[in-house]
C-alpha cells in the first residue's frame, strides 16, 4: 500500500537549534515525488521543499534540507537555526507517478513548538 | 502573481443548501484540484482535473462536482449540504500533469483554504 508515515506527532526545538522530523513511504512505484509542506495555525498550506526519486543529491532551501535515503524510504526534513515562526503542523507527502489522478498522500503531520 | 485563489475563507450552511467554492490560478498550470482536511483524517482528494475541459474523481467525491471550464477556473460545487461535508476545503494546482513526477514541475501549490460548516 502506498503510505507515509510521520511517527513524531509532537516535537519541542530550542530558538536557533536544528531539528530533525522523520518521514518514511512505502511504494513500489520507481518514479515519485516527495514534498514537505508547513501548516500555521492561520491553516493555509505552504510548500517548504521537493525531492525526486530520481534526485542524487538532498535537496536544500534556504534552512530546510532533506535527508533522502532511497533504500531506506525516508525522507526526513532538517530545519536549521529554527525561528519561533517555525512552530506549525509538517507534513511530509508523496506523489506517484503509477496513480492516474496523481493526489498528494499524506503523513498525518508532526507538529513543531520552538521555544524562546 | 496571485497563486491560487480561494473564495469564500468561510461560509456556513444548512442541511440541503448547495453553494460553491470558488478556485482560480494565475500561474497556467494544467493540473488542479480540491481536497478535504479533516481532523485525525489529513487531506483527501475530491476531484482532480489535468486540462480545461477534463475532470475526474478522487477519493470522496460523493456529494461534490466539478467543472473546468477555462485553465484558470476549478470550482467545487456542493449539491445538498450534509454535516459530514463540515470541513477545511483546498484547491491545489501544479504546473505538470504528471507527466513530468519526478521534476519540480508536479509540486502543488495550495489555496488558502476554505472552512465550512454545515448545519
């Protein structure tokens, strides 16, 4: 079955510390993509950063890099020197390229608190 | 650019009025689509379209239509409000089809989202 799994549902970060929020997937589809989007308490979705199945290298934005490890399956996110304004919902999910309406499958998030 | 537009932010109804959410996006992306969020749930996918003139169903798209009429346009129709369709509602578009999944052309960018509750 095609799955992601989130298994941090809570997870506390000291101001300017990095933390680490874990991703693993299940599929057997070769070709996909995985995401990482930030949900704020104001509820809107925001995109923070991909990474192919395809892709050699971790992808990085700006303090968000991946950990992509292909023979494993996960995929977590690294947030570097986090900010109070990081304290949201993570999800991480998938897209696959063997699923005709290409829907985005979702972890059920980790929420993140950065503490002054 | 305004990404992808939402409206309205909120709205409720009673049991068996219809109304719709409105989606538009001004990037020309091909591939858009509605999702539900609900508590201990995560996001569902309703219906989906890959060009004007294209549409089809997701995973819960019992109760909810849709047309896409233009490229920028995907409204989501609800026919008879339930209280089950209480919900956080997304438009989602991306610049691929899904011809392109492994390229950063299928990320989705996402509306700002729509909060109903039904009656």
């Amino acid at each position: 079955a095609q799955k992601i799994t989130q298994t941090q549902p809570g997870m506390f970060v000291q101001e300017k510390e990095a933390v680490t929020l874990d991703c693993t997937y299940d599929t057997s589809d070769q070709s996909y993509g995985l995401f990482w989007y930030k949900q704020p308490s104001s509820g809107e979705m925001i995109f923070l950063i991909y990474q192919g199945s395809y892709d050699e290298q971790n992808a990085t934005e700006g303090r968000y890099s991946l950990n992509f490890q292909k023979a494993r399956k996960s995929t977590n996110l690294v947030i570097s020197a986090s900010q109070l304004g990081d304290s949201a919902m993570y999800f991480c999910a998938m897209r696959l390229s063997m699923d005709s309406s290409y829907k985005l499958i979702f972890g059920s998030g980790t929420r993140l608190l950065v503490r002054p | 650019n305004a990404g992808v537009t939402q409206t309205p932010k909120f709205q409720v109804l009673k049991t068996g009025q219809s109304m719709t959410l409105q989606c538009a996006q001004d990037m020309n992306h091909e591939y858009m689509s509605w999702y539900r969020q609900d508590p201990g749930m995560g996001l569902r996918l309703i219906h989906y379209s890959v060009g004007a003139g294209i549409t089809d169903q997701g995973e819960v798209p019992n109760g909810y239509n849709v047309s896409r009429s233009t490229t920028e346009d995907f409204p989501l129709r609800l026919l008879s409000a339930a209280p089950s369709q209480t919900s956080v509602y997304f438009c989602a578009s991306s610049r691929d089809r899904g011809r392109l999944i492994t390229s950063g052309a299928n990320v989705l960018t996402f509306g700002a989202g729509s909060r109903l509750t039904v009656l």
